[in-house]
C-alpha cells in the first residue's frame, strides 16, 4: 500500500499485530488503541484499570485521561520533547514515523514525503497539541480487533 493511502488506523493495526521485522519479537496478544483526528493515538494493552472488556466509552475516556497527563506542548520542557522514528523496516520505502513523548501509551503517526526526522517530530507535536485541544476520537479499536469510526461530538 502507498504510504499516501495509509491511514493512521492501518499502519497501528500494521505494527500492533505482526511480528517486529527487526527483532522478531511477537505483538501483544490483545492491544486497543483510540485515534484522534489529527493522528495522535493512545494504545494499550489490558490492565488492571482497563481491562480486556472495556467500552469504547472507557477506552475513549482513558485515551482522554492520557492525554490530559501529558499536558500542552510547551517548547524547552519535557512536554515539548518528542523522539521520531521511522518505521522503516515495517514499511520499507515509505517514510513512516511514529513520534513519542514523555507518555508510554501515547504516540502520534506522521506519513512524510522523505526522509526528515525533525520535520516529523515537529509536525507530529503540533499535531499532538491540536488533538489535546479537541480530543476527538476518529478511530477505536477495541481488545478484540474491532475497529468503530465515531462521528464527531
């Protein structure tokens, strides 16, 4: 698939359900995610707060809560930090980053035209930063592979 047609939802459900191609190591058995609308995404494994049962609803509200934790961008401080990387040996040829914070569960996909790490932690902080503002969740996943597309609140 051309990096142009890839959404954030398919490069997530990519990376959380195949084998890592550098490592090999296997994906977590059950993984949910919620992506808001300009690409910024919280994942999860099950645990102990939200379990392999959760709602949408409670997924939305922990993705929310997570969100909430890592704060506004603010430049020169750890909430302005973001580390690219491009997932190149999951989609080679393709410049396909995953830029993370200072949140474990937290993550926002940048599709690039080239190679350019800093132009894509940029974009995905500002992207993040407007997603903080809205909140509106595009895209959930639930623990068992179901995908729901909401319609804005």
């Amino acid at each position: 698939m051309p990096a142009n047609n890839r959404s954030v939802g398919s490069v997530l459900e990519h990376v959380f359900t195949h084998e890592n191609p550098t490592t090999g190591s296997q994906p977590p058995e059950l993984m949910a995610w919620v992506v808001f609308e300009n690409g910024t995404a919280f994942f999860s494994a099950p645990t102990d707060e939200l379990g392999s049962d959760a709602t949408l609803d409670e997924l939305v509200a922990a993705a929310r809560i997570a969100m909430a934790e890592l704060g506004p961008v603010i430049a020169g401080s750890p909430a302005g930090d973001f580390n690219p990387v491009c997932l190149d040996a999951w989609f080679p040829g393709e410049y396909v980053y995953f830029v993370t914070y200072d949140h474990p569960a937290i993550a926002t996909v940048v599709i690039a035209e080239k190679e350019d790490d800093l132009a894509a932690g940029l974009t995905g902080r500002a992207r993040r930063e407007a997603d903080l503002a809205g909140l509106d969740a595009r895209e959930i996943r639930d623990f068992h592979g179901r995908v729901f597309h909401p319609t804005s609140h």
